[in-house]
C-alpha cells in the first residue's frame, strides 16, 4: 500500500493545522512545520489542548494512521531515523494521549501498535535506535534525543494497551517484552525523561494484567478531560457529550453547538466533506 497523500497537498513534515488558531481563523490552514506544531502544542493550555486535538484528528487521524502502516520505505530502513519513530507516530501519541477517541480508532488498526512491539522485541533495537543519526527539525530546531524519542514510544504502547480489549489482534510475542522492560526501567531511573522509566513500569503491569478497576479509572481520568466543540461551553465528560457522525471525533453538548460550530467544523470534518444530518 502506498502512503497516502495528505490533506491540503502537503506533505507529511509540513502538515499545516487550523487548529491552533481554531476557530478563530477558519481554514485555509496556517501551514506550520510538523515540528513546530508538535512542541507548540505542548504550550497549549489545557482548557483549550483537547478542543485542538480534536481539530487535527478530524482532520488528520486517518490520513497518519494510513501513513503509519504504509509500506513507505523510510519506515522500514533501519538505517534511518523514521524506522525507530516516524514524526506521523509522535504526532499519534500526542493525540492518543489526549483523547479516548483517538484512541478507540487507532485500535482497530492493530498493525498500529504490534509493528512498535514487533520492533522493540528486536535484541539490539536500543542500540540501533541510539546510534542512528537525527537530522534538525525544520527553521532550526535541534535534533531529538534518544530519551525523548524512546520515552513516546514506549508511552505510545502503554496508552493503547489501556485499549487492549478494543485491539482485535494483539502481537502474539507481547510477553517477551517483559524482561526488557524491567531492564529498561533499571538502566533509565536516572534519565531526565522520566517517561521510560514510568512507562516500562507501567508496561509490564499492563502485559502482565492489570487490575481491571485501575484500566477503568485511568481511562475514565481520560474520558472526563472530553469537552464540546464550542469552546466557551463548560460541559465535559462522555455521558453528557455526542459524537460528530462525520469525524467521530468531534464532541458537542447538544444540536445548538453542534449547528453552531459547523461552519468551522465543516472545514476539517472528514476534510469537509460531511454534512450534519438535519431535524
């Protein structure tokens, strides 16, 4: 399968998002470097992070989960960066990690996550991945670390396992990453990203089953950050919001906000191209 073209005719590393200045400016989007817009997302409040996620998901979700388990040579050359992680998968786990929506739609992508596992079963991976060289990010921006890019992939696989029951098929080998993990968590206590150590943690109670109760508590933590697409309402949490039938990512409170917002959701619902149903 080749990889897909993006919205907008751009290209993967300069996918531009609407959303950081939605809805204030609607579409055409504000083109901002992929890179730029992994790290000013960071920066986003977060009253306002999930109505963002929201925006790039419905508009992109599909096109890098397409992306993610193409056949694109750069992601199956292990002489290069995008083998280890691609910029499509960071941006994948920053949205995962937001949203259960995200979430519960990268699962039935199973590939998604078992070609992670799959690669972080190999015996020499950490090597590979730590001598690989990264290029700068565009206008300047450093070069990830190896920390940082080894932390989000192993959050990435943390946050999809709390979606376990949701994933069809799940890599057969899964167990094997057990000791590994406890390893990781050893030689990495110390590394300023804390996230390899908490995730390996985390990690091998997952694989190993977790308590039910704590999969429920941690989703549901998830499930409340969920807010409508208007953003000045204040309504949140699953049992009070509605699903967008376009995007299936979108929430609103009611058809008011839904009607409401539609002239700058219509923009990136499914890249505009749904219209609500009508009374």
């Amino acid at each position: 399968m080749a990889p897909p073209t993006f919205p907008n005719g751009l290209t993967l590393y300069t996918i531009g998002f609407a959303a950081l200045r939605y809805p204030a400016l609607p579409p055409p989007p504000t083109n901002v470097p992929l890179g730029n817009i992994v790290g000013a997302l960071q920066y986003v409040p977060s009253a306002a992070q999930h109505h963002v996620v929201a925006q790039i998901a419905s508009q992109y979700l599909n096109a890098l989960i397409a992306y993610q388990t193409s056949d694109e040579p750069t992601l199956h050359d292990p002489s290069l960066p995008q083998y280890y992680i691609s910029t499509a998968l960071i941006l994948l786990n920053f949205l995962a990690s937001s949203s259960p929506d995200v979430c519960k739609h990268a699962a039935k992508h199973p590939a998604l996550l078992n070609d992670v596992i799959e690669k972080l079963l190999i015996p020499d991976f950490v090597d590979r991945m730590k001598a690989v060289t990264r290029p700068p990010g565009p206008m300047g921006i450093p070069p990830a670390k190896f920390d940082d890019d080894f932390g989000t992939l192993l959050q990435f696989v943390s946050t999809m396992l709390l979606y376990r029951a949701e994933i069809e098929t799940l890599h057969p080998r899964i167990n094997e990453l057990i000791p590994k993990l406890r390893e990781w968590k050893r030689a990495y206590k110390n590394s300023p990203v804390k996230t390899i150590k908490n995730a390996s943690e985390r990690l091998v109670d997952q694989i190993q089953g977790m308590d039910p109760t704590m999969i429920s508590m941690i989703r549901g933590m998830q499930e409340t950050s969920l807010v409508c697409g208007v953003t000045s309402c204040r309504v949140t949490g699953p049992e009070r919001l509605t699903v967008c039938n376009g995007c299936k990512i979108q929430r609103y409170c009611g058809r008011e906000h839904q009607k409401a917002d539609w002239k700058y959701h219509k923009n990136i619902c499914n890249k505009g191209l749904v219209e609500p149903a009508e009374d």
